[in-house]
C-alpha cells in the first residue's frame, strides 16, 4: 500500500489513462479527486474507484480551459482529503479526432479547432500546475506529471496543435516548473506515450517491438515517478514509445 494517506488529482481521468490511474492508486492505498470535462461518464468512473475502497474517491467536472474551474478541483481536493501528492495532466486528445473535424488541410481547417487543440493540450495543463503548484509549495512536497506525446516528436499534418502543444512546449513546461518545484521539494516529469491501446485504432502504429502499449504500462511509469523510488528523478521527458521514434534508423 504505498500511497496510503496520499492523494492524486487526476485531469482526464473519466476514460482511458486517467480512470486507470485513478483504480491504480485507490488499489495503493491513496485518495484520488478525478476530474473530466463530461459529467455523465466522471460520475461513472467515481463510483467504479470508490467500490475499490467506499469514499477513497471524488469526482469534479472541469474544463482544464477554464482556470477558475481548475482551481475549484484543487480547492476540492485539500477540502476533502488535506493534501495533493501527485497531478497527472491526462485530459487532452487530438484537435481534429475530437472536435470530429477531419479532412481538411491545414489552412482550409477553421482556426477554432486549433484553438482548441493548444488550450486542451497546452494551457489546460499549465493551468493544472499553476492551480496545485500552489498547494504543493505550501506542503513543500509533490510529484507533477505532464503529459507529452510521440506524435510531438514526429509532427502531425492534421493535429498541429496537438502536436506542438505535446512536444518542445511540452519539455519546456516541465522543466521550467521542475526548475521552480526543486525549490520546495516538488519533482515535475513528462511521460510522452508511443500508440496505447485506449483505444483499438492505435494498434496500427507501427513502433521497433512490433504492437502499442497496455494502458497499464503507463500508468506503471506514473507509479513509479509518483513514489520515493523516483526521489531523485525531476525535470525530464520519458518517451515510452516502443521505439517508434528510432525506427527510421533502422537499416
Ligand atoms: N492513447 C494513446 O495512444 C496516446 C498516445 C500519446 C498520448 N496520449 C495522451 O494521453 C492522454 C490520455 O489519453 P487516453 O488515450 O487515455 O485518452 P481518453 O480520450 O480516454 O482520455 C482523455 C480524457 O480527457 C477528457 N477531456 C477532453 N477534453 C477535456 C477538457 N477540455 N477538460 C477536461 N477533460 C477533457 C476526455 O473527456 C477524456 O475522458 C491524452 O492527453 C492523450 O493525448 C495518448
């Protein structure tokens, strides 16, 4: 039980990665404040967590675009269990998939869905840190983790924002606030997933092991830079990719 007494503020965290997350630290001992943009399946995921352990879990609607929304997560959060240990930043998606905008090219895709893609993707997690940093200054402990992806690295014909939000500005975010947190014993990390298998259409991607990734080999990554094995670990991206970004090296 190594999260006994500690608590995870989770963005994203109604599907995929997030509600994962959110089964994985309840199952360690932790509380766990999940919020997602969709009311409907949050409300669900909270009462799945809370039958791993009754009253472990609490559910919080936010749009990570919205600051004052952002902070009412953080507020509810110390309110309910004192503390904040560890933030994933698991809300975002690709601008063109979720906003159900395909097709167009580049110019001929209305500004609006790029919008989106950089405050989801870029802003909604500055947001989230800039609200709990708050907090974990005051405790003068815990562990951030942003989310990057590959799809940073290699660039996006359709999902621009998507990717420029998930690359350099991705790296920059994090070491900049591992720069800030080292202060006052806060560590903040990157993980930037290759295909997982969220959903079944990323079992396409090709990456050097031949399939995508579990969900849960993510979520094992956040285990791990959320407890004291990671202590000394802070201000870095881990790509766990499956070795997609190397592949055009192959001979
Ligand atoms: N699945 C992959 O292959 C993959 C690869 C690289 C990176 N990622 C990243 O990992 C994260 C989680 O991915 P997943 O596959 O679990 O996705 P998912 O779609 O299951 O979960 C994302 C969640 O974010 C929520 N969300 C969307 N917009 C929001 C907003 N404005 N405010 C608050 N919540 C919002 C959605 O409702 C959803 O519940 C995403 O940031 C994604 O970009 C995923």
């Amino acid at each position: 039980m190594e999260f006994t007494g500690k608590t995870a503020v989770l963005s994203g965290a109604a599907s995929g990665m997030g509600l994962l997350t959110a089964k994985c630290f309840a199952k360690e001992g932790g509380n766990v404040v999940l919020s997602d943009v969709n009311p409907e399946t949050l409300q669900a995921a909270v009462d799945e967590v809370n039958q791993i352990r009754e009253g472990c879990a609490i559910g919080v609607p936010c749009d990570v675009r919205d600051y004052e929304q952002v902070c009412a997560v953080r507020d509810a959060a110390v309110e309910t269990f004192g503390s904040i240990d560890l933030l994933v930043n698991w809300a975002g998606g690709a601008e063109t998939r979720m906003l159900n905008c395909k097709g167009h090219e580049f110019p001929d895709t209305p500004i609006e869905v790029y919008d989106w893609g950089l405050d989801v993707n870029l802003k909604g997690q500055l947001h989230f840190d800039h609200a709990v940093m708050k907090q974990m200054r005051e405790q003068k402990s815990g562990v951030i983790i942003n989310i990057g992806s590959i799809t940073g690295e290699e660039g996006c014909q359709k999902n621009v924002a998507y990717s420029a939000a998930k690359s350099g500005a991705m790296n920059g975010l994090t070491k900049s606030l591992a720069l800030y947190g080292g202060n006052y014993g806060i560590r903040v990390c990157c993980i930037s997933p290759g295909p997982v298998l969220t959903r079944p259409g990323m079992a396409k991607m090709k990456t050097l092991l031949g399939r995508a990734a579990e969900p849960q080999e993510m979520v094992d990554m956040v285990m791990y830079l959320a407890s004291d094995k990671a202590a000394f670990i802070t201000g870095v991206n881990f790509l766990m990719d499956g070795g997609r970004n190397v592949m055009r090296n192959k001979e």
